[in-house]
C-alpha cells in the first residue's frame, strides 16, 4: 500500500486540532518537525534539544541531520509554526540540550517507531482525516510533495529529502507517466 501525503487543507486541519490542547504540545511540535524537515522517524526520535535550540534558548532556523539510514548529513529550515510549536513544547516541558527532543510517556525515552506511527492514527482520528493510508510516511512525503507540485523541481525535493537519485525520489513521490504526459500536454510552442 502506497502512503499517501497529507494536502495542505489536512495539515491544517491538524494542528488546528491538536493547537486546541495543551496535553498536544509535544505532537503539534513533532507534527510541524516531521512536516518541515521532511525527516524519517529514525531521525525525529533522535533528535537532542540540542540539535534545535541555540544556547541562547533560540530556535535555530536551520538544522543539520545525519540521517540514520543512509549516514549521509541533510539540512532542513525550520518556518515559524515549527520553531513556535518547538518554543512551546520544550518550555513546557523543561527540557535541557541533552534531552531527546521527542519523548515518549515514560518522559525520558525518545519516542518509539510505534508510538509515531500510532500518533500519526490518531491525529488523522482528531481531525477527521481518512486514515487508511497515512502513515509516518505521509508526514514526511506531505512538504515534499507540495514543493514537487509548486515547482515540478524533483532536484530540490530529491536534495531536501536526502534521496540519493532522481529516480528514488520520482518514485517516492509517485511520480507516474500520467503526470508528465499532463505537464506535456499544458506546454505550448
């Protein structure tokens, strides 16, 4: 089964509902993460406050990540909602730089695969989203894919989601032969 991305009225409707929620602090920030940074949830569980905040108690606007499955180093930009959603939640929860930025119940222990994608569920639940297929992959594809529809620049999107070819990443996307016969078709010369 092929994930498919969140559209942007979903992510809207999202952070619209877990915003409604102080117990929801930490998932708008790991939802905004995810769908920012366009990170695996291999690299969103290990995330440090460290890794997001200044000394200074600044949110950084960009991040370098090494991305645990293909080792190679990422960069990512962080827009305001994240660093606003990340500003919340580490405040709220009193977190120091060597703490794991996203933690599971217990409180100390980064957040497990299972309890991503089990949030990932729910949230669709919240916001009254189709859940059938979204995943923690549909986080990450959700920013790739507007960008890709935006700009039709699969470059950019295979940099920004650290894919190693083009190919990997038309794939990814679901890129299909029917959509450049319609991009084709919209060229006039």
């Amino acid at each position: 089964m092929i994930t498919k991305p969140f559209t942007e009225t979903e992510v809207r409707k999202i952070e619209k509902e877990l915003s409604r929620r102080t117990d929801k602090l930490r998932d708008l920030a790991l939802f905004r993460m995810g769908v920012d940074t366009m990170l695996r949830t291999s690299d969103l569980r290990s995330l440090r406050v460290c890794d997001v905040q200044e000394a200074t108690g600044e949110i950084r606007e960009r991040i370098e990540v090494k991305m645990k499955k293909t080792g190679r180093m990422v960069s990512c930009v962080l827009d305001e909602k994240t660093k606003s959603a990340l500003t919340n939640w580490i405040e709220f929860s009193s977190k120091v730089n060597s703490d794991w930025l996203f933690t599971g119940r217990k409180g100390s222990e980064a957040i497990t695969d299972v309890q991503h994608r089990r949030l990932v569920k729910e949230w669709c639940v919240m916001a009254g989203i189709d859940g059938a297929r979204r995943s923690t992959h549909s986080v990450r594809k959700t920013k790739a894919s507007v960008i890709f529809k935006k700009t039709q620049n699969i470059e950019a999107v295979r940099r920004l989601l650290g894919h190693q070819s083009v190919a990997n990443t038309s794939r990814y996307l679901g890129v299909e032969n029917e959509d450049a016969l319609e991009l084709a078709q919209m060229i006039k010369l």
